[in-house]
C-alpha cells in the first residue's frame, strides 16, 4: 500500500515537473512571437512611411541625375565649338565675291578665292551674239596684262535671247578654234532672274546693277570687291575701262 502511493506520488511529480517544462516553453514560444509580430510591425510602417516620402516628392527630384561636373561640360562646349569652326564655311567680308567654288568648262571645280591677289574682269559670253568679237579684244587684253596680276573669268550663259545654245564641250570648242581663248572659261550658267547662280546675285547686290546683256563686265580688285558694272559695249580696250584697270594694278591694297 505504501509503495503504490509512493509511486503514485513520483508520477505526480514528474508530471507537475513536465507542466512546468512544456508551460515554460509555451511561454517562450508566445513572448518570441509577441516580438516577431511587434517587429514585422514596425518594419511594415518604415516601409509604408518611406513610400509616403517619396510619392510627396516632386518628380523631376526624384529622377534627377547627379548634377554634371561644371569644368568637364566647360571643355565639352569648347571641344564642340571648335569642331564646328573647323568645318564650318569660312568667315568672309559681305562685300567680298570670291567665296564660291564654280566648275570650269571642262567639269574641274575652281575655289575662286584662287584669284584672290588678281584684279578681275568677270565677263558674262556668248556665241551667237552680236558683241561674241569682243573675245578677240578680251584674249589679247588677257594676254598683255596677266603678267601683272590681271585675269578675266568668262561664264558663258543663255538668258539674252539664246544666244547660247550650246553645250559646254561645244562653247569651249567655239572659243578654241574661233578665237584662240586662252583665259580661264567656266561652264555655263544663269546670270539674271530667279535662277542666276549666286556669284551674279552677289555682283548684282554689291553694285545694284545686273547684267543688261551679254558681254557685261564686272571689275574686281585684288581684294576680291566689286568694284563696278562695265556696260556691255563698252570694249575691252576702251581707254576708261583700260584707265581702271591699271589703276588696279598698280594698287596693292
């Protein structure tokens, strides 16, 4: 009897012994996941705050780049400046009327800022007209003074009447074998109206005269100014027109 109530009573003990155990556990179990709970919380309300800040912000600040270093996009505009100025047209004075590039008669493109340092008769030709003896007169004044810094520049063109019909090859031949022309010829062109190249719109502009008919002469200095409109019968070894261009000549400036 004394024995099964001692074992009765070592039972009871270890059973109270393992309440306590699984109770202690039990409380643990639930203070960790009291804290667990608190802390996933507190992180959802950092979160939930942070996205408040950011959404109340403007959004050009919230994509904007850091700002560029000021000294690197210094160098950069002054890098691209000068690739711009190195091909870029050149700078030339508004009345200066050298700054083209025009095809010889034979196809060749000529930069006419070439002449430069010459003075210029610029002569607009023709085959068929009755002035087209003046290449004779042209040829032999070309001749005499090219020598001393003189050149004439002639263009053929069709607009007085058409009497320019022909194709280039066929002009250069004409003044070739017509008239031994030796001084630079370029391919045709339009002199006049809405359509004249923009050599004779400049010629044109700077002496507000355009050519009245063929063989209209324009006198350049070494500069590369127009300097005056010739009419057209004037000759080209009229003792005024040859007055002018020694002067010229004889100027350095």
């Amino acid at each position: 009897m004394t024995r099964q109530f001692q074992t009765r009573q070592g039972i009871g003990l270890v059973s109270v012994f393992v309440a306590m155990v699984c109770g202690v556990i039990i409380t643990g179990l639930g203070i960790s996941s009291v804290y667990f709970i608190k802390a996933s919380t507190l992180e959802k309300q950092a979160i939930a705050q942070a996205d408040i800040a950011i959404n109340n912000q403007q959004p050009s600040a919230v994509l904007a780049e850091p700002p560029a270093d000021e000294h690197n996009g210094a160098e950069d505009t002054k890098e691209a400046h000068q690739m711009h100025d190195q091909f870029a047209p050149p700078k030339v004075a508004p009345d200066f009327v050298l700054g083209f590039k025009m095809p010889l008669i034979n196809g060749k493109s000529q930069p006419l800022d070439a002449y430069k340092g010459k003075v210029i008769l610029i002569v607009n030709v023709a085959s068929k007209c009755g002035l087209t003896p003046q290449y004779q007169a042209l040829e032999k004044l070309y001749r005499a003074r090219k020598k001393e810094g003189f050149v004439i520049l002639g263009f053929p063109s069709n607009n007085f009447n058409g009497q320019e019909p022909g194709t280039n090859h066929e002009i250069a031949l004409f003044c070739k074998e017509k008239y031994d022309v030796t001084f630079p010829m370029f391919s045709k062109i339009s002199v006049k109206g809405e359509n004249r190249h923009a050599l004779y719109k400049k010629l044109t502009e700077r002496t507000g005269k355009e050519p009245t008919w063929n063989f209209s002469k324009y006198l350049v200095d070494r500069q590369g100014r127009v300097v005056e409109m010739i009419d057209p019968r004037t000759k080209p070894d009229d003792p005024k027109l040859l007055e002018k261009i020694e002067k010229l000549i004889a100027s350095k400036g």
